[in-house]
C-alpha cells in the first residue's frame, strides 16, 4: 500500500537511529531532509512522510519539515492533517511564508473558504507579490462567489496508513484538478479474504497475503535456496564487501555526496552576469547580495538524482538608452531542479519611482526580461549540476 516498498531495508538506518549530541542530530536531520527530497521526486509520499516525522522527532521546531509533510499528506489525500501539519509550521515560524500557502491550499481542498483566503492572507503580508498566493488567492474568490453557502466544516480524511478504512468517507472531498495529487490507496478490497490478510497460493496452501509466491522464471534465476548440511568439507561463504555506506547507511544501499561548497560558488559567478538587452533598455543583476542552500548528489539504488535548494537576494539596475532609470532587489527563492526542468519563484522591489512601467515590464514579467535571463541562467546551472 505504501509504494516504493522496502521502506524498512533502504532507510532503517535512520528511522531507527537515535543521536544523542545536538550536532549529530543536526547531520542526521540534514541526511533525511535530502532522502525525503529524493522520496518525493519520485512521488513517494508515503515514504517522505516517515522520513519528515523522523525529523520532527528529533527537531520539533523546525517549520519547514512540518510544511514538507503537509505537502506530503496533501498529495496523500489527507486534507485535514496536511492543514494541522501546516498550523504546526507556522507556529513554529511565523514569518515562514510557505506554511500559509500550504495550510491555504489544504482549506481549499477542505472547502473552507473563507479560512482559505484569511490564510492566504497572512502569507500575502509576506509576501505580496507571490504569484502562486495570488493565484490562489484569486481561485478561492471565484469559489466562494460560486459556492456562497459554503462554511468552515472540517471534513475528515485518513491518514496513509489508515486511508483503506475510511475510504468511504474521505471521498466526499474533491482534490483540486489544478494541483498534482497523488493517493497511493486500496478503495477496492471487498474479498473477506484478502480483508483478513490470507490467500491461497497455486498448490492450494493457505499464506500470508504479503507472501509473494515465485514463478517458474524467478526459481531458475534465484537457484536452489534449500537449506543445505554443512560438512566438515565445506567451504566458508565470502566476507560481504566493505560497506561504503555513512554512518547510517552501513548497507550503502541510499548514498548522498554533498557538492554545496562547488555549487554556491558556480551559483554566485552565474548570477552575477545575468543580464538582459532589449533594444535600448538594459537590465541586469549589479550585485549577490546573499546566496543561501545546498546541493547534493544522491544515489540511491543505482540510479542518480541531482537535488538543490536555493534562495538568492540580488540587487539589479536598469537603464535606456545609457541613463539609469530604475534600481531595486529582486529575491529568487525555492530555486530547485528535477530531471526535467528548474524552478523558482521571484519578488521585486523597485527602489525609484520613476522606472517603475519599465520595471513592470523588464523586471516584473515572469517571461523575458530578467527574469527570462535568470530562468537561463538556473537551466544552465542544473545542466551543470547533472554531470556531476
């Protein structure tokens, strides 16, 4: 039910860990934030979420593995525990802008309204000129025009390891068609067998559902695994390698190479030459004012995934025809890259009035413009980062 399955065999080593020293928490919190990462790019909710809770066991306050599991339980279906998930974050961190888009798109999907928008709200005073709080922000008006009886009543969703039994009842809420959920969840067992946990194998014996029953091809791959006598003749069975797993990984089965040091430097030197020439207007990044986050290299089974986390405050000025008409800041944040693309979201602010259509339309535009320059510029990193 859980997918991805072998939880227990690739992540043991940290889900049973228990540091003591502030510091070795700290690291280990670190190695399961990148885990989950890799969980959740392959859409393995229910494997990211143990990991998150893993890491609110050892780090309570920490906001944004609370907002990382609502999202987890949000694309699990479980509407109300990804908005206490979100609450908790906020709480935790008040000015984490996040936690209110996560706890608002639960209200929506709970139909809630009005505590959606309030939501949005208090994210929006972050944030202002957020393009997805004001998306969102503009969805739920249309809903709650169209929906005007519509009122805070908590509906009750499972979680993912109870979602099977109440199936029934969680169904009365509809995900959103705009937001990509995914629900890994048996709606269809009606065979009191298989409700009980048994089945009944080829040869009519009676097993374990979880038992997986080997065909003819998988017998001749695996060889005769009959217990066999051991003889005074016998030889030893080979030493296992020498694991090359961390501290928590002794099987070596999940590895991560952290490339953060390499990254924010290629990063930096990327960004300072972001620039964008139209005609006779000119803008580009005059400065890094900070450049925050990791990178990693993870392998994890054999095949390799590429993860960052970034956020950039960059100062820009913008000119035509050689004068300089209009100066600000313009922060990139939740820069990150997948196998097929790179994402981030912007804010601007202008410093001089004056400049501010130009501005509105060089800067501002999520397309072209410096924005357009800065979108190359990430695609040229996380090319970079892949062939590492």
């Amino acid at each position: 039910m859980f997918g991805g399955g072998g939880i227990g065999s690739i992540h043991d080593d940290v889900l049973n860990a228990n540091p003591v020293e502030e510091d070795a928490k700290r690291r280990l919190v670190d190695e399961i934030k990148t885990r989950a990462k890799g969980s959740i790019s392959t859409k393995n909710y229910p494997e990211a979420v143990k990991l998150y809770t893993k890491g609110i066991e050892l780090n309570v306050e920490n906001a944004v593995l609370y907002a990382n599991r609502s999202m987890c339980k949000y694309n699990l279906g479980s509407y109300n525990e990804a908005m206490s998930d979100a609450e908790l974050a906020i709480t935790s961190d008040p000015k984490y802008a996040k936690a209110y888009y996560r706890k608002a798109v639960s209200l929506i999907a709970l139909k809630d309204y009005p505590k959606a928008e309030e939501a949005l709200r208090g994210g929006l005073a972050l944030v202002p000129t957020d393009k997805d709080f004001l998306a969102q922000m503009e969805k739920v008006k249309k809903l709650s025009s169209a929906n005007p009886s519509s009122s805070s009543t908590s509906v009750t969703t499972s979680s993912p390891v109870s979602s099977q039994k109440t199936s029934k009842a969680s169904s009365s809420v509809s995900r959103p068609s705009s937001e990509n959920v995914e629900r890994d969840v048996d709606d269809d067992l009606t065979d009191s067998a298989k409700l009980r946990g048994y089945k009944k194998t080829a040869d009519g014996k009676v097993t374990t559902y979880f038992n997986t029953e080997l065909d003819e091809t998988a017998k001749k791959l695996i060889g005769d695994i009959a217990p066999k006598k051991i003889t005074p003749d016998t030889p030893p069975p080979p030493l296992p390698a020498a694991s090359k797993g961390s501290a928590w990984n002794a099987a070596g089965t999940c590895e991560t190479k952290d490339v953060t040091p390499w990254a924010t430097d290629r990063l930096k030197h990327l960004l300072e030459g972001v620039v964008s020439n139209t005609g006779e207007v000119s803008v580009w990044v005059s400065a890094v004012h900070s450049l925050e986050g990791d990178a990693q290299v993870m392998l994890n089974r054999g095949k390799k995934k590429h993860i960052m986390d970034y956020r950039a405050e960059l100062d820009w000025k913008l000119t035509k025809s050689g004068t300089e008409m209009c100066s600000g800041k313009i922060v990139v944040e939740d820069m990150t890259c997948d196998e097929d693309s790179c994402e981030f979201s912007v804010q601007v602010k202008t410093g001089e009035a004056k400049g501010s259509e130009l501005a509105k339309t060089y800067v501002k535009a999520p397309k072209g413009g410096l924005q357009g320059s800065l979108r190359k510029t990430l695609s040229t990193f996380c090319s970079e980062l892949k062939a590492k």
